[in-house]
C-alpha cells in the first residue's frame, strides 16, 4: 500500500535526458510532490538518463549486428541512427544535455558493436516552426544516396519500443525516401522492446538506484534559459501550435460537412436529426 512505501526509484524509460522527455515528467512529478504531504515524505532516487548501461549498449550491438549478418557483405551497410530531434534552443539556450548524449551514445554503441561499417547520425520528427537539431533525417537519407549508398541499417536510438515514429514514419515514410534516393536496400533494426538484456539493463539501474539520492527534481530539470517547449505541456492561448491543430480540426469537419451537404443535399444537422 502506499503507506508501506518508503523509498521510489524513478526510471524514464528515455535512455538520454532532454527537457522536453524525462525533464517533463520530471516536472510533473515535481508539482505532485509539492501538492501531496505523503510523497513528501518518501525518500526518491530519479534516474535523469542511462544510455551508458553496459547492457543497454550490448542490446543495441546485438540488435543491430542481427540485421547486419542478414546481409550478403555486411561490411558495406551504412548504419544510420535516427534520434528524435528537439529544437535547436533546448541544447544553445537552455542547456539541454540531449544532444551531447545522444551523440555519446552513438559513439559507445559503435565501440560496443565493433563492426568496420561507416555510420552517421541524423533528427527525426520535428515539429512547429523552429529550427530543430540538424541534420534532419530525411535530408541526411538523401545526401547519402547521392553519395552512392546502396544499403541503410537504420538504428532508432532514442526509442526503446515500437510505436508510430518506427512503424511509420521509419518503416514508411522515410523508406519511401531512400528508394527515391537511390537507396534500395533499406533495412531497419527492431527496437529494443523486450530484449533480456534491455530488461537486465533496467533490473541493473533499478538495484543500482536503491541508496536514496541527494539529486532532487529541481536540480535535474534545471535549465540555463527558461523557452518555450513543442508541444507545450499545457494549453495556451492566442496564436499557438495548440490553436494551429484545433483550427485545422475544426476546418477540416466543416469541409466534411460542406461534401456531405453537397452529396446528399441535407446538412450534417438534418441528417443526424437535430434540424427537421
């Protein structure tokens, strides 16, 4: 029962820190503990990021040398990493460590691999109209199909299960991509998902964890620079993404409206009833 608990270790299930990820949830959990007298009194231990975890970087490198030994010469596969982009103001103004680790973690898991193959990496998923972390994933594709790539091991590295910015966006849209560019042998490595050695990495950092920390929730989501986060974590008003997004909902219904109108010769209202 929650009376019984006495000591939390907090995990993020992100493998590096950024604001906009684990620095969220942070904050969330930051503003429940000023609230709730309980929790203020339990011991916590938050885990900022761990993508240094011996057997977190031993998964990828099994991972990714599976999809590699698939190949007829393996050796000649460009692996590519594609990480979630932030904007570029996270790490210049605010301070946001993700780029570095990001950068790091690619760095270690291609220590861990120890494979010959060239490698790069490249931000997916932006959105709103700031200038994200470069270069961009479907640009960088490009380049290196003009380079004479043939064959991409595409590695998500900042996701650890499989969800729309894989399956889609990855698998999809940016497949897509390479074949227009002349890369026709588009593989992508699985997420991490259940892979023991990711779930051991998990156990290994949770164990780790147990001794209470001194580092609070204040001191991890500190920021050198207060701006502005995409998506914003609560609605505002005026001219925003948020207002950008319903007023293209709103518009689009009204559209569907407007054909049903014109096909049928009754509008929506009448047709559901509410008008006779």
């Amino acid at each position: 029962t929650e009376e019984n608990i006495k000591h939390l270790v907090i995990l993020p299930l992100y493998p590096q820190f950024s604001i906009s990820t684990s620095g969220s949830s942070f904050r969330l959990l930051e503003k429940l503990w000023q609230k709730n007298p309980k929790l203020q009194q339990m011991a916590y231990n938050a885990i900022p990021s761990w993508y240094k975890q011996s057997c977190y970087l031993q998964a990828m490198a099994d991972l990714i040398s599976q999809e590699l030994d698939q190949l007829l010469n393996p050796n000649e596969a460009h692996i590519f990493f594609s990480a979630h982009g932030v904007p570029k103001s996270y790490v210049e103004e605010a301070g946001d460590p993700y780029q570095q680790e990001i950068e790091e973690c690619t760095e270690l898991i291609m220590l861990t691999l120890n494979r010959p193959n060239n490698y790069s990496l490249a931000y997916q998923s932006r959105v709103g109209p700031v200038e994200w972390l470069q270069p961009y994933t479907d640009d960088a594709i490009k380049d290196l199909g003009k380079k004479g790539v043939n064959t991409l091991v595409v590695v998500p590295i900042s996701f650890v299960s499989e969800h729309i910015e894989t399956l889609e966006e990855i698998d999809i849209e940016y497949r897509e991509i390479a074949e227009k560019a002349g890369i026709h042998n588009f593989r992508r490595v699985p997420a991490l998902n259940t892979h023991p050695l990711f779930i051991q990495a998990l156990a290994n950092l949770v164990i780790e964890s147990l001794e209470p920390s001194s580092l609070t929730f204040t001191q991890i989501n500190q920021m050198k620079k207060k701006v502005k986060i995409y998506p914003p974590e609560r609605w505002e008003w005026g001219i925003t993404i948020s207002a950008e997004v319903w007023n293209g909902r709103i518009a689009m219904l009204g559209f569907i409206a407007l054909i049903v109108e014109m096909i049928t010769g009754h509008g929506l209202l009448h047709i559901v009833g509410i008008l006779q």
